[in-house]
C-alpha cells in the first residue's frame, strides 16, 4: 500500500489539563506517514512545555508560536497553512483518537475531498456519556453544500481532506465555524464519504468550543432570538452566496434574497416555499422527526416587523 503524507494540524490554547493524553493518541497511530503541525496561541500554562516534550521525541513534531492570540479558528488556518502533506487532518487539544483513524480515514477516502467518521461523548475524565454524534445529527455523505448552509456535520476533530481543498477552503471567513466551512467548501469542490465507525472520543467540557450536547455550564451561554437570531442566519448565508466558487450560485442567491424578507416584512410566503421545496437537502442533517422539520420551515413565515407587533 501507498502511504502519503499525512499532516495533523493540532492547535493548542491552555490545554495542559488533557493534551498528554491527545498527543498520546496521535503519536501512536498505527499510520507509518505522518507529519504532526502544533501551533499554540500564546498559552499561558505548561501547553508548550508538554508539546516541546514530544517533539524532541518524535521528529515529524514540529512546533509554532503565535506572536498574538488568533482565536481558534484563524489558529487553524495557520497550522492548515503550515501542512505539507497529500491529506491534511484537523485535531483538537482535548480529545483521544483510536489508534487505527487516521489509517482508516486514509483506506476509506478514495477519490472523495473529505472524508470524516462518528465520535464517541466522553465527560471532562474521559468516562463514556454512551451517545455518539451519529445519535445528535444525521451525518452526510454526497456532493452538495445545501446540508451546511443551515447546519453542520463535519466536526473539524473527524474530517480529512485532500490538500487540493485548502486552495478554496482558506482563509476562512469570521462568522462561520471553520469546520462547517470545510464541509460547505468540500460540497462545493468535490464530494464527502462518511465512515461509520467511532474513531475519536470527543470530550465535553466547560471549555470547549462547541456544547453540541447542551450540557449545562457555569457560564450561562448566549441565546439568540427574534431579530438577532435572523440576522445572525442572514450574515451566515451571505458569507456563502459570497464564496467563488460555488456550484449552484442561483440557488444560494434565491434562499439569502428570500431569507432576507424576514428582516423587513410582516409575512414570507416565498421564503416558506422555498425551504419547503428543498427541505430534504437543506434541513438533512436536523435529526427531528419531517413533523417537526415543517414546524421549523412555517415559523419562518413571520417576518420581523409583525415579530415586532406582537
């Protein structure tokens, strides 16, 4: 078998608490072709100190420090910048990988941009919450973008692509998650394989970036609403009608032109039947019941002003 290179880019901020275990379960994949790309965004802990351990260890692990704190996803597009590999794999500080994924993921991807694989929840020391993302999400495999203009289910920590893709996946833009930008930009330029097995524990904490689960946090989390929420969604979707190289630019443009009634009408009969149209693309990934897909698609039937009335 043919090993290419494979680059894990690894970005680390304060991660001392579970990184040990992390870098534990990436320096041991039974893959014989790896680069390992860590880039940490100015921690303040032992983070560096831990990565510099491994890396005098291991001489495919090559260390970045940021003069300035990124944030994590232009920390990401740093370290995907830096790869040098044929396929490029995402890798969070906090979780534990099975020691055959990135073997796998390499075995499985074919002539496909991006494949990615289900993920095991894990609490904060590392016991199972015995749910996987397979039973939060459904999970796409095809060629289209539809599915991530409202959603995602790429998680950054199970994908890996081909490096032809970072051409039109970077920079990322601000106001979308890298990895559903990653998924968007993978419907678009070529095709997603979903592998369906659990290759990584994906630990939930307080810290983390996303709450997928919705566990409760110290930290009361921003709920978004009314006029903020459709916005938010306007701002979303015109990041995508705006990206280069879309493959089904008109369809894009009718959903953002439509969506936007909602921001200056009482009512949105078009935007209603648009969605009830595609409703199997473009709410796929939602795991609710068809039921409850068409409640979500007639509530958007009010606009903001009777919102405003009412």
């Amino acid at each position: 078998m043919d090993y290419p290179l494979v680059s894990i880019a690894l970005c680390t901020y304060n991660g001392e608490k579970y990184l040990v275990e992390q870098l534990d379960s990436i320096v041991n994949q039974n893959y014989e072709n790896l680069e390992i790309i860590a880039v940490d965004d100015q921690s303040s802990d032992n983070t560096l100190a831990i990565l510099k351990s491994y890396a005098a260890k291991h001489p495919y692990f090559r260390i970045y420090e940021n003069d300035v704190n990124l944030g994590y996803i232009k920390n990401f597009e740093k370290a995907i910048s830096l790869c040098k590999g044929e396929y490029i794999s995402l890798c969070d500080q906090d979780d534990i990988w099975n020691l055959n994924k990135i073997g796998l993921l390499i075995e499985r991807i074919g002539k496909n941009t991006l494949i990615y694989h289900d993920s095991e929840f894990i609490k904060s020391d590392g016991s199972s919450l015995n749910k996987k993302l397979s039973d939060v999400i459904n999970m796409y495999e095809g060629d289209t973008f539809r599915p991530f203009l409202l959603s995602n289910s790429v998680s950054g920590h199970a994908c890996l692509f081909h490096r032809d893709l970072v051409n039109y996946c970077l920079p990322f833009p601000l106001g979308i998650f890298h990895d559903r930008w990653i998924g968007f930009t993978a419907g678009n330029f070529g095709s997603i394989k979903y592998l369906d097995e659990t290759l990584v524990k994906y630990r939930q904490h307080e810290k983390s970036d996303t709450n997928i689960l919705k566990l409760k946090r110290d930290k009361a989390e921003t709920i978004l609403y009314g006029r903020v929420k459709i916005q938010k969604t306007l701002n979303e979707l015109q990041i995508f009608a705006s990206y280069n190289y879309n493959k089904d630019q008109k369809f894009i443009d009718k959903l953002l032109i439509k969506y936007r009634t909602r921001l200056t009408s009482y009512l949105c009969f078009g935007l209603v039947i648009f969605m009830y149209s595609h409703y199997k693309s473009l709410l796929f990934i939602s795991k609710k019941s068809t039921m409850s897909k068409m409640n979500f698609i007639f509530k958007h039937i009010w606009g903001s002003k009777f919102k405003a009335d009412h």
